[in-house]
C-alpha cells in the first residue's frame, strides 16, 4: 500500500512540473509584466533597473529553476493588482470556494445516488420518469441561467434567500466558514445548488445505469435465490458493486466543481478563488492566474490519488497481494 | 405414494412480447417426492432452465406464470406475494446455478456470505452462524475453512466457488435444490467431483433436487427418476433406469442413441436432425413431428398427453391404446 502510494506520488510529479512549466510560460507570453508594472510613462533606466530587480534578464532555466523553488514554499510572488502577495489572496479565498465546492459536492451525492437507485431499481414508475425529465434540465441548462433562474425566483420573487455575497462567517483560526452562521447558511443554498445540478444528474443517470447492469448479473440472482431481504441485495450487493464506476467520476467531478466554480461565483458574487481568478483575469493579474492555476493541478492531483486509494478500500480484486485467482 | 414435497401441475409460463405471446412453457407437470432426485434432460432452450426458474419464482421479467400451480408439501407457492416468497426462497428450496464464477457477489467474503444467509433464516446470532459458516465450508470440502472463510471469490478457483455455491445453497437447510446446470461451467475433471459432493450431501440431510443438465451421464448416475424436455413441454418422464434403457419418445431415445457408449467402438454418433422449433413457431400436433423418424399423420394434428409406455410416461401417439408393459 505504502508502496502504492509512493508510485503515484512519484508519477504525479513530471504532471505537476508540465503544469508549473505553462504557468511559469504565462509570464512570459501573457501580456508583459514590465510594461503592467511601469505604466505609462517610463524611462528606460527604470525599466531596466526593473528588469533586473524581477531577475528577467536571467536564463530561462534559472528562472524557471526559482519560480518552482518559490512555489514550493507557498511564494508566487506580489498580485499586480492587488499589490498583495498571491499566497495570502488565496489562503483568503480557499475556504469560500472548497466549503462551497463541498456543499455541492455533497448535495450532488446525497440527493444524486438515491434517485439513481430509485430510478434504476423502479425503471418504469412515473417517479422515475419525473426525474429523468428532471435531469434532462441538469445535464442541459447552463449553470449561470440556473443560477439566474434560482436568484429570480427564491430572491426576488420569494425573498426567501439572498442573491448574493457569503453572509456572515465566522474565523476558525485561518479559515473562515459561513456553515456556523445563519445568514451564511442561507447564503450557501442557492450557490450550491447551481453548483451542484449539473453533478447531481450526472450522479443519478451513472448510478440508474450501474444499477440496472448490476441487477442483471447472476450474483444479484443469486442472492435473490438465497432469499435475502431486498434492502440486502439492493443496497449491500447490488449497491456496493456500483461504487468503483461512481466514485470515479465524483472524484473528477469534485476537481471540476472546484475548478470551475468560477461561473457560479461569478453569478453569486462569492467571493472565492473563482471570483478572484475570474478578476484576475481581466487586468491581466499573471502571478495569480499561474498561482491558481497550478492550485488546481494539485487539487486534481490529490484527488485522484485518493480515488484510487478509495478502490482499493472497496474492490478487493485490486487490493495487492492477491491470493491464487481462479484457474 | 407419499406426500409429493413438489408439486407442479398444468404449469405455463409466457412471454408477452410486441410479436404476440410466447409460450415458453406448456402444460408442465411432475412432482419431486422427499429425498428425491429428479434429473430433468433436453436440448437447449426446451424450457428445463425456465422450469427452475419458475419454481423459486425467479422468472425474468416479462416472464411470468399464466397458469397452472406449484405446490410445495401442498401448499401454493406460485401466487405467494414476493416478500413471503423471499422467505421460502433459500429457507425451503435452494437454488445452485450454472456458473460459480459469476454466482458470487465478487466484494464479499464468502464468509460474510454463508452468514448473511443463514442470520436471514435461523435463529442464529453472527457469531453463532460464522461458526456453521466454517462447519459448512468444510463439509463441502474446502481444505483450511477457518482460514479460508474471510477469503474472497475471486481467491478461488471454479471448482471451490461451486462448492461455496452449494454451501450457500445448502446453509439455511432447506428440502428442496434446485440445481441448474451446476457442472456445465466446470472443468471435466472437476464434474465428477461436485456431482458427487452434491448426491452425499443430499442424501445425508435427506434434501430433494431437481437437476437440470443436458448431461445424461450425470442424470443416469445421479437421478432416481428423470423428465425429458422439448419445446416447453415434459414429453417423457418416468425411472432413470427404464427411461434410459427403453426410452419411449422417439425423441428421448434419440437423445440416449447420442451417448457415446463406453468401452465399444462405434465409427458415427447417431443424431437428431434439424433443430429445436423456435417459441414463434411450434408446430401444430406433437411439437417434434418435423423431426420424429416416426412420425404419422395423427402427430401433425393433434397434440399428444401424457400416456402409459414402456413403464414411463411418454406423450406420444405411438402408445395410444398400445398393450402395456409391466
């Protein structure tokens, strides 16, 4: 296991030093950070005392050779937007973002797997029916006119949540949560909900097709035939069996919602990673894109490694070690 | 006679489909006394399987029981509601099937398999039923069963899994098998072995079988009486020994005519032409007249019953009014 473990922490090296390797590339091909950085008027002793000041003149290995160095100590260097280290923007952003994500994550799951079990044990009950006309609208609508819709109906309309912002958060040390407040959690709903849809539907439509593949096998028979409760073989046999295929694809949808969250936030005005990427963006604010960037591959990184960690907890077959296999 | 422990009259299974009904099965009748093994024969798709099926109330769907009953120490299990037929299920007839590769659920232990089994029926705590869970596997004869109880199937070879297969099917002690091919998938050499397993076991707990299989040789060995299957319906049943010897049916003897005999040379294999009808499209009269050697006009019109012949049962013309043998 341990070994395992090493391997892919090993082969997912050479991917986080493709990643680093574009977003040192931003820097160079992305607008010019002199130029950003001067204004308009300059002479052309300050841009050079400014060049050497930010270690350009130096060769391209050098430079890429201190840029990992930095990364590797949380350093990616001043925004220059903001005029703040990028480090300290995103320690501020990651909890809005990753409790969101979370919720969503969540809410995709809890309510996502019951409906695919429903669904697919039930195939031709006008429930399920409903609900994959239902997902049909997840799969289909695009996440920010979700979000306009829900911010239409339950804000204006109703006035039930708000529309925008976090609510109020409370600091845990570094990390500020809005799960402990009122307003913060009504203010998580509508997002996550956006958010979420889309997984969500994917989720129920993964775990109806798993679960009808599944209930055909001879196995699923053959519990039936020692007469087990069906709450057993639905949910102890037929369930189980059709986790690898889904935890798999919420793994990689978890990376997505944290990655893509930038529409939602943009719709929420949530003030997370996305939103800062999204401004960033605008003004050309290179030191944060790369930051976030390279964030991202790690999150994707981790991700799967514990997918995978996760098969293994659940599909004996692969776990190593194996006895002598059949024949 | 005493008590039959399994009933089944009259019994009919179809398949509502877009092109009409099919009738899989027609006007099946036979019974299984206690302690009994019936061997049931015939090609593929003449219905043996579905008979299984039916029986533990297995059907897949569309398939579905349109008429006739099946009764269990006389008592109706065909119209049961599901979840007091999930009770027999396991519990009073148990079910081995063809395949021990794909029978077990594969994230398992076979261990927590036997358990879960036995705590749905007995009255037992799991630590009382891990305890018959190892007395199982090793009267199946799996070698170091407390060791081997927390292994996986897929630990397993084919010839162990079906030996778990018949744990599992035997664990909660039920009266009756039902076994489906349970050698079909096995290596030859392992055949012998899991017949063999499987006729000590149920003589020893007194367990009735209906064994299904198009192996006559398992059947001669095995069975104390046998049913012949063609095209959904029994067209000869009757003692192992005369069925074999004196087949009636011109289709059982057919059948036996294609066992190569032991011990003498023989330069062809006799065969049955043509092939089974397909459910679409049973023919009118007896169902085998296209390919019956013996076949007259009475065959192509009217459909024969069940009739005295040769001291079996056979449904076929030949013995209608025929003297009859001892």
């Amino acid at each position: 296991m341990f070994a395992f473990i090493v391997n892919r922490l090993l082969q997912a090296l050479p991917v986080m030093l493709t990643v680093s390797l574009l977003s040192f590339a931003m820097f160079a091909y992305v607008g010019d950070p002199v130029a950003i950085m001067l204004g308009q008027d300059y002479t052309i002793a300050q841009r050079d005392a400014l060049i050497a000041d930010l270690g350009l003149d130096q060769p391209f290995f050098v430079q890429f050779g201190k840029f990992v160095w930095n990364a590797l100590q949380g350093e990616f260097g001043l925004s220059y937007r903001l005029s703040r280290p990028v480090a300290q923007l995103i320690v501020e952003r990651a909890p809005a973002t990753l409790e969101l994500a979370l919720c969503a994550a969540f809410l995709a799951l809890a309510v996502g797997v019951p409906m695919g079990v429903y669904t697919g044990l039930y195939r031709h009950s006008w429930l399920s029916r409903f609900f994959l006309t239902f997902s049909l609208i997840g799969v289909s609508l695009p996440t920010f006119l979700i979000g306009i819709l829900l911010i239409l109906v339950f804000s204006v309309w109703l006035g039930w949540l708000p529309s925008f912002g976090r609510g109020d958060t409370v600091n845990l040390g570094w990390w500020s949560t809005g799960l402990l407040t009122w307003s913060g959690l009504k203010a998580l709903i509508l997002p996550s909900i956006t958010l979420g849809l889309f997984q969500l539907t994917l989720i129920m439509r993964l775990v109806r097709a798993e679960m009808m593949e599944v209930l055909r096998t001879d196995y699923i028979k053959f519990a039936r035939a020692r007469g087990l409760t069906n709450r057993a073989v639905h949910f102890g046999h037929a369930l189980k069996n059709t986790l690898v295929p889904v935890i798999t694809i919420t793994g990689l949808q978890l990376g997505a919602i944290i990655a893509f969250a930038i529409v939602t936030e943009t719709v929420f005005q949530w003030p997370g990673m996305g939103l800062l990427f999204i401004q960033s963006v605008g003004v050309a604010d290179i030191p944060v894109m790369s930051a976030y960037l390279l964030l991202i591959a790690l999150m994707f990184v981790t991700i799967n490694l514990i997918v995978d960690l996760l098969y293994y907890a659940v599909d004996p077959r692969l776990r190593i070690g194996r006895g002598k296999g059949a024949h | 006679m005493t008590v039959p422990l399994l009933e089944v009259r009259n019994l009919r299974v179809e398949f509502p489909t877009r092109r009409g009904t099919l009738v899989a099965l027609d006007d099946v009748s036979f019974s299984i006394a206690p302690g009994e093994v019936l061997g049931v024969v015939g090609e593929s798709g003449a219905g043996k399987s579905m008979t299984g099926a039916a029986i533990i109330g297995l059907l897949e769907p569309p398939g579905r029981i349109a008429g006739g009953q099946i009764l269990l120490n006389g008592r109706r299990i065909d119209n049961l509601p599901y979840a007091e037929l999930r009770r027999i299920r396991g519990r009073e007839i148990g079910a081995i099937f063809q395949d021990p590769l794909t029978t077990l659920n594969p994230l398992y232990t076979v261990g927590r398999q036997l358990v879960e089994t036995m705590t749905t029926h007995l009255p037992l705590n799991p630590a009382q039923a891990r305890a018959k869970a190892i007395e199982w596997l090793e009267l199946v004869g799996i070698p170091a069963a407390s060791q081997r109880i927390d292994s996986y199937p897929h630990e397993f070879s084919g010839g162990m899994r079906q030996r778990v297969v018949i744990a599992l099917a035997l664990c909660a002690e039920p009266k009756l098998i039902v076994a489906d091919e349970p050698t079909t998938a096995l290596d030859v050499s392992i055949q012998a072995q899991v017949i063999a397993l499987l006729k000590s076991l149920a003589r020893e707990k007194g367990t009735s079988m209906m064994l299904v299989t198009h192996d006559m040789g398992v059947i001669a060995e095995t069975a104390d009486r046998v049913a012949v299957m063609y095209a959904g319906r029994i067209v000869e049943i009757g003692a192992v020994r005369r069925v074999v010897q004196h087949a009636a049916h011109p289709y059982s003897s057919g059948l036996m005519g294609s066992i190569p005999p032991v011990g003498r040379r023989l330069d062809r294999l006799q065969q049955i032409d043509g092939a089974m009808p397909r459910l679409s499209a049973i023919p009118r009269g007896c169902p085998y007249n296209p390919r019956c050697p013996q076949v007259f006009d009475r065959c192509r019109v009217e459909r024969p019953e069940l009739m005295p012949a040769e001291g079996n049962l056979a449904a076929c013309w030949l013995y209608d009014g025929a003297p009859q043998h001892a």
